[in-house]
C-alpha cells in the first residue's frame, strides 16, 4: 500500500529564499562542456587492468580500426 503524501512535504520550506540561494549561481556556467559533448564508456574491470589510461584505450581501438580497414581492403580485392 502506497503511502498518501503530506501536502506540506511537497512544499518548499519558508526558511529557504530561491533568491538568495540562487544568487552565487552563474548561469551557463558548464554550457560549453555540455555542447563539446562527451563519450563516457565504462570498461569492464578485466579490460580496466589491462588498459591503465584512456590513451592506451584510444591507440588499441585505432589499431582495431586500422586492421578491420586493412581486411575489408583485402577482401575486396
């Protein structure tokens, strides 16, 4: 059984004024971080050990594209 929700607790607390806790606020602050865009993978924890920095990571999955290209060059032919 859900419990009903007290009409006061969906309330914002008097004690807390927006304006003054929004005031140090910098708008945008993070916008072009945002718009660069991110790729964020996790690794599996072998592959983690494996691969100590996200610079090893990168140069293994530039060898990986290499090879597939190298292949279906070859196939080709």
């Amino acid at each position: 059984m859900r419990k009903r929700r007290d009409k006061m607790n969906d309330e914002l607390c008097q004690e807390y004024d927006l304006r003054q806790l929004l005031k140090a606020g910098v708008r945008g602050k993070y916008a072009k971080r945002y718009h660069a865009g991110t790729n964020l993978v996790i690794l599996d924890p072998d592959i983690r050990q494996t691969f100590r920095s996200g610079k090893a990571v990168n140069q293994a999955l530039r060898l990986v594209l290499e090879l597939r290209k190298a292949a279906s060059s070859k196939a080709r032919a």
